[in-house]
C-alpha cells in the first residue's frame, strides 16, 4: 500500500467506504465495521513507522483509550499497525463535521458557546487530572457526534504531563508562552486553547484575527505575543460572560484559571444567571453544579413550586431546538439531525420532509413530546435498515439501492444521503422517502455510495446509518 496516494489498508474486519480527509502525518476514512456493525473512522499514518513514530502513534491510541469513557472524548476502538507497516487508529465516526465548519458559517449564541464550554472544559480536566496535556485545541478538533455531542478529539501531539518533548502547536490557538517557547504547553496552555475556541465561536474567527486581521501567520503571533485582546463586541454576549473569557485568554498563565474544572465553574456562574440554568459538568467525582448554582437552583425550585417544573419543561426544549436548529442552518450537520427542518424534500412519490417539534401545527409542549421528539429517548432504539445493496443502470448512469426493514412500523420514512464529499456535508444533501429504494445519479470513480436511516413517525432514528456501496461494472 502506498499511503501517500491514499490507499486504503485492508484491515480484517473492516470495509472501505470513502475517503474522509488527508494531512501530512495522516490520512482518515471511512470504513464499515463487520462486528459490531457501525460505521468508523479509521486514522492511518502517512508513513511507515520507525521506532519513533511508532511510539508516538501507540501514544495518541493509548492516550485516547485512557480517556474513552468520557461523553465529550471521541472514543477509540481499535488501534495496530498494517501489514505494510503503517499504524492505525480506529475511533467513533463522528457525522457532524468539525466545529471550524460551524465557526465559519455562523457564529453560536452565547448560551450555546456556554453549554459547549462546560462540556470541554469537563472533558479537558478529566484528561488533565490523568496526566494528560492537549496541545492542541482548537475548532478542527472538536467534533460532532452522530449524537450530535462535541467530541474532543485528534490526541496526536498529546504529551504526559510531566513530558518535556517539543510538539507542534497550531498559532491562532496557541497561549503567548507556547509561541514563545517558554513551555512546551500546560495544563494553563489547554485552557487558554479552549477559551480561544469559545471566543471564535463567538466571533467567527481566532480571538487575534478577530479586529487586527493580521495578513500574515508572523504578524499574528506578533499580536498574540503583544497586542491586547480584542473586544468581543457583541451586544447579546453579557460583560461577565466576556470576562470569563478573557481571564482564561490571559497572557499571563498564572492569571488564568488554575484548572479546567474552575474554567468550567466560571461558566456554570454565567450561565445560570443568564439563562436560569447551569449545564452540569460531566467529571467522576465531581459535583455537577459549584455550591452557589446548587443552593440557587433550589432555591428557585422551592420558591417556584409546581410553577417551576412547566417554567424548566419549556426552557430546555426551546434552547435545544434552538440549538440544533442554528448548527443545521450553519453548515447541515448529518444524520444525527435529519429531524429537524433543515432537510430538503426527497423527490418522487411517497416522499416527506421530516417537520421540527412544533413546525406541523401541533403543540409539543400540550402533547408532551418535548425533549424526547429530539432526543429520541421515548421510546426503543431504532434498528438500522438491512441488506442494502446496490446496483448501476446498463449505461452505468445512475444506481438504484434497496434495502429492507427489520422492524416496520406505521409512519416509518428512510432518511438518505450520497456519500460524497466532506463527511460536514451529508445533511445538506439528506433527504426522505417512504420507499425502500432510491435511484441516484452515479458518482464519479469505481464505486457509488449511500448510507441510509429509518425515521419513525416519533422522529426517532437509526442509531447508525447503514452504508453500502455499488461497484461500478467495468
């Protein structure tokens, strides 16, 4: 095999589908796991591994296995070295994209930068609290999970705490103390990473390209190293909520916050007295909420009464569509959102547009849907369709796949896509039917691909979609 020319690797027990991305040290796809069934994403070396190299890939897996358990880590499933000599690393296939997509198309609400900043900030300290330094965040390593959570990801330049080695660092990200070869990176250095992703989820850009629009990478280092942070200018984003920010955006490290954890509090602050609630933190351990929140919201509860329950049955519903609703109009995140109303109609008979809670005339609040029309959690997992397969026309013009239901039920539709392209970019292209069957054009190359989900009635869906792909007769 020659990685170089992305060739995929024969791994037992895995189908190629697609090529995903491909960088200098690594190139990433797609493949089908036989067992258990899921889509993965497979990440394999670039080179063939010397000694060194070797090391620090079973470093990024090992690192990363540490740390899977974690709701908001991308969880790794596999990891070994090709029979040509390249290792490999298999981990959760995340549908959604990065959060780089979603900063350069729309900038989030402060709530929604709030709920994110808890859960990385969750994340960051369980890693930390193993030992474990980043050196890396930023946008392009925060995924979206067919789930539709943020995955902290790409552990590939991750050191142990106490490891002195130089590892690269992406500068936009960067503290000043890491441009400046100071330190090799800290636990104060991830924070400041992080901060700088909530601020460009804000902004739209990198904190130091946000007003300066420096033109070229010397003179945005220069900014980082000199230059005051910009203001966030923003008249929906509360003073309080900007300080959080920029005490983690210090250039000092040890004015910043002196964990992830205390980050993650200062946020939890903000947030519950901003929106009436506090996302919790997701640390073994730990209390969700800092002892202020956790005496406010009681509080609240025993003043409110009843009152309260109908107050909070309302709120998370609305942020979480609204939530999801702005990420879809952002970029259109895959699968995991087929859902909500940013699908297009399929066309043909028998096809539908999935509606939105409360798009369809009908009161989710007054039915009772609520969260769990989002979320899915009413009812039992939604199996995946079965044999599909597919086959192209005798002038190889386009492909008709078909497939069948394991479990049929009143109301079911198939939510379906063609595998082209960026992995960000399914949903836009995600549309519905009623049948069993679709014919799409052909795609350019030896084979045709698809993935496809059963939708219930509920706008439940398949955990995983199922993939198959139609190869091209020669």
């Amino acid at each position: 095999m020659a990685n170089n020319q992305n060739q995929p690797p024969k791994l037992p027990g895995y189908d190629f589908v697609q090529l995903l991305g491909a960088g200098a040290t690594a190139t990433v796809y797609l493949y089908r796991q036989r067992m258990p069934a899921r889509p993965v994403a497979v990440k394999v070396s670039a080179k063939t591994l010397d000694p060194r190299a070797a090391a620090l890939f079973n470093r990024e897996a090992n690192f990363m296995a540490r740390l899977s358990s974690h709701p908001y880590i991308l969880p790794v499933y596999d990891a070994g070295v090709t029979s040509d000599g390249h290792g490999f690393i298999v981990v959760e296939y995340a549908p959604g994209g990065t959060y780089n997509s979603i900063m350069k198309a729309q900038s989030l609400t402060c709530e929604q930068v709030l709920d994110l900043g808890i859960k990385l900030a969750s994340a960051l300290f369980t890693a930390h609290r193993s030992n474990i330094i980043h050196h890396d965040i930023k946008p392009s390593n925060i995924l979206i999970t067919a789930q539709g959570l943020p995955a902290l990801a790409d552990f590939g330049i991750s050191t142990d705490v106490y490891d002195r080695t130089e590892t690269g660092f992406s500068p936009p990200w960067a503290p000043p103390e890491v441009l400046q070869h100071r330190t090799n990176g800290s636990e104060a250095a991830d924070i400041y990473s992080l901060a700088a992703t909530l601020y460009a989820l804000l902004v739209g850009c990198s904190p130091y390209q946000h007003e300066y629009h420096p033109r070229s990478q010397s003179e945005l280092i220069d900014l980082i190293i000199n230059q005051p942070l910009p203001r966030i200018n923003r008249a929906d984003v509360p003073a309080d909520v900007e300080s959080v920010l920029r005490r983690a955006l210090d250039k000092d490290p040890d004015r910043r916050y002196y964990s992830a954890l205390e980050f993650a509090r200062a946020l939890q602050r903000a947030q519950f007295a901003h929106f009436g609630h506090a996302t919790p933190v997701t640390v073994e351990g730990m209390p969700q909420y800092p002892k202020d929140v956790e005496r406010r919201r009681r509080s609240a509860d025993n003043q409110s009464g009843p009152a309260s329950v109908s107050r909070r049955g309302w709120v998370r519903p609305v942020a979480i569509a609204t939530t999801v609703i702005a990420v879809l109009a952002a970029i259109g995140l895959t699968f995991a959102f087929v859902v909500l109303p940013r699908m297009d109609s399929a066309v043909g008979p028998g096809s539908r547009e999935l509606m939105a809670p409360g798009t369809d005339g009908t009161d989710d609040a007054k039915s009772g849907q609520g969260d769990d029309a989002i979320t899915g959690t009413s009812n039992a997992p939604v199996p995946s369709p079965e044999n599909v397969t597919g086959s192209y026309s005798t002038d190889s013009s386009s492909v008709t796949f078909t497939w069948t239901n394991p479990d049929p039920q009143n109301g079911d539709a198939y939510a379906w896509s063609v595998m082209e392209g960026s992995a960000a970019d399914q949903s836009a292209k995600t549309t519905t039917t009623t049948q069993t069957q679709v014919t799409v054009d052909a795609q350019e190359g030896s084979q045709t691909c698809i993935q496809v989900s059963i939708v219930r009635e509920n706008r439940q869906m398949s955990a995983n979609p199922s993939i198959a792909c139609a190869a091209k007769p020669q």
